[in-house]
C-alpha cells in the first residue's frame, strides 16, 4: 500500500506540474476561496474568451482530452493521467464552468455514437476550446423522471422539427452546440419512445432565456424550441434508443460531477480557529470540535475513496457506479459547512457584505448556491437510488408507467 | 498510487473470510453470548494455529511478519465473523505493547507464548468512567508491587497477564503483572456485548514489572491506543460490511404489500446511507493501515479519523439493519443484536467517540500550528 506515483506517473505530474507553474497562477492560502466559486455571471463574454485562451493553451500542452485518440486533439493517455492532471490543476487558478459539460459528458457520447465524420468536425474544436457545448435533458416536467420528458421531434424529410422546452441547461447561453434528447413516439411507452440528437445551438426556432436562482444568479437557462429543425444526420443512435444514449451520458456525468464547489473542512476549520468569541477562539468550543471532526472523517473519507477508485483505474479497471458516493456526500456536507460557518459568526452572520463577512462572505454565498448542488446532476434521491439498485442490488422500484404509452400516463398539475 | 492490499493479503482475507465462516459461524458466537464460558476457546487454538496471532511480530520472536496490513485485513474478518475471541486485547493492545516498549528480554519472555496463543494477555487502563486521557490514575505501584482497582478490563476474567497503566512515580507508568498469582482478584462483569468479556480486577500488593521508561505511561497508552484504534477501526468496518449484507439479503427476501421490502425507497435509501458510511469508514481506515504500516507521522491524525468514522458507520449500520428486518430483528433468536452489542462495545473500548473527536482535532492544531 502505498501513494506513490510509478515512474511513469511521477514524469507526467512533473510535465503537468511545470505546465501549471509556467501558464497559471498557484493558489495562494489567502485566496482559496478562489477555489471552484460557481462560474462569474458578470462579464460573460470575458469569462469565456478567458476560458477558451486557457483550454487553446492546455490543448496546445497536450493536457485537454487527455484519454482522447491524438487524431482528433487528444493525447491519448490513460485515465490515470486525468486524474493525476485534474489533481494538480486545483492547486491553481484558472478558469472553470465552461467546457465542464462539453468535454465530460457530450463529446464522450459523440464519441460513442457519431459518425466518423462528426468525430472529425466536431471533437478538434471541442477540445481546442474553439466551441461550447450544452445538455439539453430536464424539462420542466421531466427532471429525476427524465423519460418523461415532452420536447417532439416529428420527421418530416431528412429532417426533425422540434417543439417543446428544456430547463437547468447550463451554459446554453453561450454555447454552440447542445445535446437533445426528444420524444419521437408518444404512443409508446415512455422510455421507448425517446430518440437522441445534437443541434446547432444558433439553429432558427431557439430561444434561450436566464433563470434567476435562490442566490440571485443565472447560471442556467431556459431553452425554447419552436418549429427547430434538426438534420437527421445530427441523430445519435437510432430512432427509439434515445433512453440507451441518454443513460451512457448520465454515466459519463456522475464520474465528470465530482466535489462540491465551496468552502470545505479547511476553510471552517481556519475560520473557527481565527474567529475570536468572549470566551476565545471559536474552535476551544467542545461544540465545534465535534462537528468539525464530522467534517474532517467525511472529507478524508472521499479523498481516499478517491485514491481507491484511482488505484482501480490504473489497473485497468474501470470504476462503477460507486463514484455516485462523491456529489451525495459533498454536496451535502457544503450545505452543513456554510450554514455552520454562518452560525459561527453569530448575529454578523446574517451580512453577506463581502467588505464584511469574512472569506468574502464565501459561506453566505455558499449557503445560497448549496442546494442546487444537491439537486444538479442527479439528485441525493437519484444517486440514493442509484445505489441500492446498482451497487447493493436492490430490486427495482415498482413501476407503474413502464408499460403504458406515454400518451396516456397520468400528469399532475406541477 | 497504490491505496489497496496486495493480491498476497486479499487472499489473506478470501481465506480468513471462509475459516471464520465456519468456525466463528453466528452458532458457535450465540454458544457464548448464551453460555458460561468467556471467549470460544476452540477457535482461538485454531487462530493460533493458523498463525494469525503473530501476524504484526517478527520472525525473531515467533511471529508471522505479515506487516501491520496484514494484520488490518485479518482484524477486518474479526469483526465480520464477530470472533467471540481476545484478538484485540492480546494482540492490538497487550503484543502490541511489549513490541513498542518491552526490553528484549520481556519480548522474548512473552512475545512466542502471545503468538501461539499459549498465554493470553490484555491492557488494564480504565478505573470507572472515563476516557483514555481523564483516567483517574488511583492504581499505585510502590515498592514492586500494585495495588489498585481496574474496571472494565476487556477480557479480564480470560487474561493470564495484563498490561497495567499505574502511578509509579508521580507520573502513570506502565507493567507488565501476572493475573494468575495471589493478590489478584478478578470478577466477571455484565457484558453490553457477552460475547466479548469485561471484569473487574482488585490487586493487593500483586508484583509489577517495570513496561518500557517510568513515569512515560501516558505517552506510551496514547501511541498504543492510536495502533489499536486503527486495527479496531477495521473490525468496525467487517461488521458494518456483515449488517450491510444481512439487511440487503433480508430486503431482498422479505415481501411486505406485495413486493420486496427492498424495492421501497425508505429502506433503499437507509441502506445507501449504510453503504456510504461504511464506503467512508473503509477509505479512512486503509489510511489508517497506511500510516500504521509505514510508521508515518501522521498515524494520530490517521487513527483518530478511521477511529470516528469507524465508530459512526458499524452504529448506523447495526441500527438500521435491526430496524430493516422490523419486529424480527427485535428478537433474540435474529442475529442483529449480536452486531448491535458489539457495536456499541467497540465504541468504547480503547475511549468513545466524543474523546476521539477532541484528539483529531488537536493532532490537527498541531500539525496546523500558526
């Protein structure tokens, strides 16, 4: 047992390491709050020409789409090599909330399912940061239950007029192209019905609008399709399998989903030792230690989690729907931190003033953004489930419209 | 990166997992838990026998040098079986001791015998309530000889030594003491968990020899219990694992409304929740094996955090297993309260886990230092 890179894992991390060093700036202690603060919503369109100079420059490197082929912009190293990059770029501030989805999750399934000739167009750029990408799944009245989702395709020539509305489509604002999924058949039952598509996000018919979230920013979207027409060749997979490409992306999604963005065990842990209250620092509280204690057991439980998964990886094995553990555990354990942090401040911890509230009111922030980490991506409810039927084998929940058309299932008035 | 056990250790494990199956089966636990003898005398021979009590000891002394992961893996299947057996007292706390501070003659003297299983041994620390740290040290050493009261001992009535943490000086120090001889009486407590033993001992004026420097004996119970905590934690994590499997077989098989009672998310997401405090337990306890195993500076840190997250999945995982199988897991004859006792038994031993919780964030200011 032991943690030490093999030769050759120590010589990447030290191409990566003098990567980073050379074109990024090293996070400082003073400004970890930095660290994976949701994308800025000001300034967008210098938020993603920074986003994309950088991923020019880790493509340039050798370091984007690194367990891709070399033919289409990748380095064709092994997913080791990933881990082993991602490990180190935390420790630097660069630019983030761009390509997450585009290079986690749709060009993989472009991967699975396109032509040669998409692979051609599409994955350079991708990978080059020259284009955005966008996932269009939930819908207002499909988002755990994501089969049922109402956005039509209907064929007419060589190709499909979609009308409908997806919703939490993050980066649809900015993005070229987007995954869609639609249903095609209403006549069957629902997951049959389902076929899979990518678009052209400037396509006549789209309508992308703002929503405005509990902590007053917008980083998702509404995207409105009305007689958007989509060439059959832009379909990925056949007609009908639609629910079998949606399910290869949500498996690529839970391992691309990983910590929680925020304040973690070593920002309360700073806080409470530095906090000064009548009786002292915060962290003499026998109170405080014993959450804090939570904390830490929790937080270096995912990291070794990690350290397994990893060590799996680099035996060629590949990790299971375990990683669900991951976003479940993070996610909530954020919202407990920020509300604690809050509550350390005592009745100043009501001011989000970041000339105020200390780590630039990061906690009160947090509080504000948490509880959609624990709904993005799976819900906790979703990856519960995910657990006890994939990974303890639990049987499948009952269901009551898994043999009906879906034209004929019961919808409520939400 | 590496973090796992070697092939060599996990068929250590497929190995441990099927001998204990058979001779550590929940019928041979209950002949304890219901009978008069204090530990299952038959499979500590065959423990012994296997070779398993000196996994962690050099050669030199008759071990089996499997290094301290090996001894993880097999304190793992201890806890999975719930071996009705004083593994930990005589080797996590008692061998372990003499290795860290007995003088080559005590190594020798002791170490072979502790490995064949011949002699028995364990730590005597507690006097009453308390944690490690607030012991009221009222056990005196004067002259060579203890005298004193110690309660709860773990498998006192079944010890023929004990390592004893006493005032010599001024300043606790630690003995090795003969449990067979006059002066020392011991009587039998009421266990929490009967199939792990607890007892009172009451020395008169019983002779002490002298375990490691005087007037050390905090310091020397502190990095012991720290390796202890670490191979505990791995028993805490074998039995979450065994509740985890009982209650997903018992949700599988159980019909209730017409359907599995596994199939309902009220007992799919309880059992989530089971899986991923033991997930978490488990990654923080192979820490734990590293630091151990390496001997690295950070194994305080390590042990207190396996220890905690240890100590907060097996309790989830025994609770929640008895409340899945209903009204039968309340009954004597379901095997769920055997994982309940033992749970809430090895959250005590070596200190619970508000004691714990102080020290990791402790070991943390001082690695944090300002």
């Amino acid at each position: 047992m032991d943690f030490e890179d093999t030769p050759e894992e120590a010589a990447f991390r030290a191409e990566v390491r003098a990567f980073l060093e050379k074109n990024a700036e090293r996070k400082s202690e003073a400004k970890s709050f930095h660290r994976g603060r949701y994308i800025p919503e000001h300034n967008i369109p210098e938020t993603v020409r920074d986003a994309k100079q950088w991923q020019a420059k880790k493509a340039d490197a050798g370091f984007a789409g690194i367990t891709w082929p070399k033919q289409w912009g990748g380095r064709g190293g092994t997913p080791v090599q990933q881990v082993i990059y991602n490990q180190e770029e935390q420790n630097y501030v660069v630019p983030r909330g761009v390509f997450e989805i585009g290079l986690g999750m749709c060009i993989p399934v472009l991967m699975v399912y396109g032509t040669p000739e998409h692979l051609q167009r599409y994955v350079r750029p991708a990978v080059r940061g020259e284009e955005i990408w966008c996932q269009l799944f939930s819908e207002p009245s499909a988002g755990s239950d994501l089969a049922g989702l109402r956005t039509r395709a209907v064929r007419d020539g060589d190709d499909w007029v979609v009308n409908g509305q997806k919703i939490w489509t993050s980066g649809a604002h900015f993005s070229d192209y987007g995954i869609l999924v639609t249903r095609t058949d209403p006549d069957v039952p629902k997951h049959a019905g389902l076929t899979f598509f990518f678009v052209d996000m400037k396509s006549p018919g789209i309508e992308v609008r703002r929503i405005k979230q509990i902590s007053g920013g917008s980083n998702f979207n509404e995207v409105f399709f009305t007689d958007m027409r989509v060439p059959d060749s832009q379909r990925l997979g056949k007609i009908g399998d639609g629910w079998k490409v949606s399910i290869t992306t949500l498996m690529t999604e839970r391992l691309a989903v990983g910590d929680a963005p925020g304040p973690d065990f070593d920002d309360i842990f700073a806080l409470a030792r530095t906090l000064e209250l009548d009786d002292g620092p915060a962290v003499r509280n026998p109170a405080v230690r014993e959450k804090l204690a939570d904390w830490y057991v929790k937080t270096q439980g995912l990291k070794y989690t990690k350290f397994r998964t990893m060590t799996a990886l680099s035996r060629g094995e590949t990790p299971g729907p375990e990683a669900s553990i991951t976003k479940l555990v993070s996610a909530s354990k954020l919202q407990d931190i920020a509300s604690y942090g809050i509550d350390l401040l005592g009745m100043a911890g009501a001011v989000m003033d970041p000339e105020v509230a200390p780590m630039q009111a990061w906690f009160q922030e947090a509080l504000l953004y948490a509880p959609g980490l624990r709904i993005a991506g799976g819900s906790d409810e979703i990856l519960r489930n995910i657990i006890a039927e994939r990974v303890l084998g639990l049987p499948a929940d009952i269901r009551v419209d898994k043999d009906v058309p879906f034209s004929q299932l019961k919808t409520g008035k939400r | 990166m590496n973090f796992d056990f070697s092939e060599d250790l996990k068929l250590l494990r497929e190995q441990a997992r099927k001998f204990l199956s058979e001779k550590s089966s929940p019928k041979s636990v209950r002949k304890i838990l219901e009978g008069a003898a204090p530990y299952d005398a038959e499979l500590w021979r065959a423990v012994a026998g296997m070779g398993w009590l000196g996994a962690a000891v050099p050669e030199a002394y008759g071990g089996a040098a499997l290094g301290y992961d090996g001894l993880c893996v097999l304190a793992e299947e201890m806890g999975h079986a719930l071996a009705p057996i004083p593994f930990s007292s005589s080797i996590y706390l008692a061998s372990e001791a003499i290795l860290a501070a007995g003088s080559e003659a005590q190594k020798r003297a002791y170490l072979p015998k502790l490995v064949s299983g011949e002699r028995i041994g364990t730590l005597a620390l507690a006097e009453g309530a308390g944690n490690p740290d607030a012991v009221r040290m009222q056990a005196r050493v004067a002259n060579g000889k203890l005298s004193g009261t110690k309660l709860p001992v773990a498998d006192g009535e079944i010890a023929d030594f004990a390592v004893v943490a006493a005032d010599g000086t001024g300043e606790a120090s630690l003995y090795l003491v003969d449990l067979g001889g006059p002066g020392v009486t011991r009587s039998s407590l009421k266990s929490l968990d009967p199939t792990r033993n607890q007892a009172k001992l009451v020395f008169r004026d019983v002779p002490a020899e002298p375990l490691g420097p005087a007037g050390q004996g905090r310091d020397l119970v502190r990095a012991l219990l720290d390796r202890a905590a670490v191979l505990i934690a791995f028993e805490q994590v074998g039995g979450a694992q065994a509740c985890l499997e009982m209650a997903k077989t018992y949700a599988t098989e159980r019909y209730a409304f017409g359907r599995p009672i596994g199939s309902f998310q009220a007992i799919k997401h309880k059992l989530a929740d089971v899986y991923v405090a033991t997930e978490l337990a488990r990654s923080n306890a192979y820490y734990g094996a590293w630091a151990l195993a390496s001997g690295a500076a950070e194994l305080p840190i390590a042990a207190a955090a396996a220890r905690v997250s240890a100590i907060d999945a097996f309790h989830l995982a025994s609770k929640e297993n008895i409340q899945t199988h209903g009204g039968m897991g309340f009954t004597w004859e379901a095997d769920c309260h055997l994982y309940y006792r033992r749970a809430k038994l090895l959250a005590t031993m070596i200190g619970t886990a508000p004691y714990w919780k102080d020290r990791l964030i402790c070991e943390l200011e001082r690695r944090n230092a300002p």
